[in-house]
C-alpha cells in the first residue's frame, strides 16, 4: 500500500512563519571542528579511529538580537492576523498551534526540513507527551 499526501497551503504557511521569525540568518555549514585538547588522545587509545569533526545548529549571527526577533515575529504575527507580541516569551519559544487530526505531525516534520533547507539546521527535539504518539511520531519519519 501507497500512501499519498495531500499538500495544505496552512501547513506550509505555518513552516514557513516559523522560518520568517529568523530571517537575517545566513545558510552555514552546521560541521565544526572538535577540540582535541592540549594531549590529544587519551593514552591507550591511538589505534582507535575518532572522526575530529561534530555536527551542530549554527548559532544565530549577532545581528539577530532579541529586538530583531521580536520584530520579526511581529511582522509574521500581523501577516497571520494574530496580535503582535509585546515581548519575547522565554528564548525562542514558538509555538504553532493546530486543531486535532489537521496534520500537526507533517507540518513540523515540514518545518524541520525548511529550517534545515533555509539555515543549515539539522539537530531537532521532540518532545511528546506519551508513548503512544511517540511510536506514531517514529512512524511518521519511517513513512
């Protein structure tokens, strides 16, 4: 069996309001070098092969202050027809909230994936509140 999506303009449209609040920030490598330290290796380890690079989100560029966030997210808040923040809740915090069986799921898979197509990004949390949608989460990214 096949299964075929059907593409939901507000699906996307909530990935990409996501993406707008961090505009600014460049595309970038999200590859660093590790730092072996002053002795290198421990002893005793030499043969062992150890990759010298990680895998990290880029941090944001310094012209993304709380201030231009904020703006950010208002222009996206208004664009959305939402009220514009006073101030910032927490440090980037956003949430996108959807009604039951609309595809929540599928919308931040898709905005996990232009998150990474637009900055460079690949490391996510998920956080669910039971195993049974964790084991349908896991599903969703088998599919």
């Amino acid at each position: 069996m096949k299964l075929q999506f059907r593409h939901q303009k507000f699906q996307a449209d909530a990935a990409n309001a996501v993406c707008e609040v961090f505009a600014g920030q460049p595309n970038g490598s999200a590859k660093y070098l590790l730092d072996q330290g002053s002795s290198g290796y421990a002893s005793g380890a030499e043969d062992i092969t150890f990759d010298s690079f990680g895998w990290g989100n880029r941090k944001l560029v310094s012209e993304l202050t709380d201030s231009a966030l904020l703006q950010n997210l208002r222009r996206v808040q208004l664009a959305n027809g939402l009220a514009p923040s006073e101030r910032l809740e927490g440090r980037y915090n956003l949430t996108v909230e959807m009604e039951t069986g609309v595809g929540k799921t599928y919308t931040y898979i898709k905005t996990m994936y232009e998150l990474n197509k637009r900055y460079g990004w690949s490391k996510f949390i998920i956080v669910v509140p039971s195993i049974a949608i964790r084991e349908g989460v896991y599903k969703s990214f088998s599919v």
